[in-house]
C-alpha cells in the first residue's frame, strides 16, 4: 500500500487553465504537506495543515489554494495557470512535528504549463 | 529560521569507490536533521534521520551520517558506491513543521 499518494502523476495544461492535485495518506498522519521543486531542483514548502487546519502559508500566489477535507486528504488547486508553475509538487505527511518520526513524501505530480 | 548548506553540486564517483556528501546547517541548538533521496523521476526517500543521542546515525541502503556538532555539519557517507546510488541527494532541516532543504547534491557513478 502506497503510504502518500498523489495523483495525476503528471499533468501538462494550457497558460490560464484551472487545474487540482489530490493527495491521500494512509498513515494516520494529522500534519500534511505542499512542497514544490522548481526545475532547478530546489525544493520549498507551500502550505502545510494540522487537523485539516491551515498553520503554514508561504509566500504563494493567491492563485494556489490548498483544501484539506480531512486529516488524510489534502488537495491543491491552481487558478489561471503560468508558464512559471511548471514544477514538481510533491505531498508529504508527518505525525506531529518532523521531530518525532519525519516526514514521507509522495512520488510527485510534474505540472506542465504550455 | 534554520538552514543548511550542501557545498558540492555535482559529484562524480567509480562504482565501488566510497561517497560522502557535505551538508552544513546553522542553528544554534540541536537541530532535526534529514537526508532524502531522489532517483531520476522519483519522490523523496528517507535515508536516515538524526534527533537526538548517538552523532552516528545508520540508515538505509548502507548509507550512514555522522552530527558534528563543532562543525555544524551532518554529511553522509557510504563505504562502497553501486550504480544504482546515482541520483539527487537533499540534506534538510527541521523548522517546525516544515522541512528546509539544501540545493541537492547531484551523485554520478561511473562504471
């Protein structure tokens, strides 16, 4: 059983499209995680919720929203699409803080912006 | 908040020969450390982690990381490389509730 799951596993889209990723965790995890990893491979976190409870809002376009319908769900939908959102994003999840256990990711959805 | 530094973008090792790959951090008290794994087309896989106790700190696939914390650094280590270890290696730190990573340090091995 996968423990985060992420789908699509890729996506490709036209400019000013309107476009969701869902994420599952079956780990019983209550903290989940947006990452994105740009094309130079640098990752940064974007949002992060406890208890479907949204605690972490990087500096993030308000064209992203994330939507966590409960603890094992966390979805991210993007508005108006740029070339410039073409990235690898990836779900995580951890129990508590990383401090007690870490944090599992999922495989990653590459978005493609064309 | 903290951070961590991996100096080396790129390394090249002979299949067989050993791998350690640099990671410094800045903080003042004992961080959360992390390396992550990321094969080409793949998510992120947990090597090993360090909390707290013993500074060397085993993990999977051979690979092992040792805390100085005279040096602030936290590298990775394995004695002996195989092809399949060639991919993206992220050092990260903990910043409460969130994961702070280095820039990755690209691992080639050659036959």
């Amino acid at each position: 059983d996968t423990a985060v799951s992420q789908t699509p596993k890729y996506l490709v889209t036209q400019m000013g499209n309107d476009k969701s990723i869902k994420c599952e965790q079956n780990l019983g995890h209550d903290t989940m995680y947006w990452y994105k990893q740009d094309s130079k491979k640098f990752l940064k976190i974007m949002f992060s919720y406890n208890n479907k409870e949204l605690i972490i809002n990087e500096t993030v376009p308000n064209r992203f929203s994330p939507k966590s319908p409960d603890k094992a769900h966390l979805n991210l939908h993007i508005n108006s699409l740029e070339l410039g959102d073409s990235a690898v994003y990836f779900c995580a999840s951890s129990q508590g803080g990383a401090s007690n256990y870490g944090y599992t990711f999922g495989s990653g959805t590459r978005l493609t912006v064309v | 908040a903290q951070s961590v530094t991996q100096p080396d973008i790129h390394i090249t090792v002979s299949e067989g020969a050993s791998l350690e790959l640099r990671c410094n951090y800045s903080y003042g008290a004992t961080p959360y450390l992390f390396w992550y794994v990321q094969s080409p087309g793949q998510g992120l896989q947990l090597l090993l982690k360090y909390f707290s106790g013993d500074t060397l700190v085993q993990g999977i696939k051979g690979f092992e990381a040792e805390f100085k914390r005279s040096q602030s650094s936290f590298n990775l280590r394995k004695p002996s490389v195989h092809w399949s270890d060639a991919a993206e290696y992220f050092c990260a730190v903990d910043n409460d509730y969130k994961l702070s990573f280095g820039a990755g340090t690209t691992v080639t091995v050659r036959a």
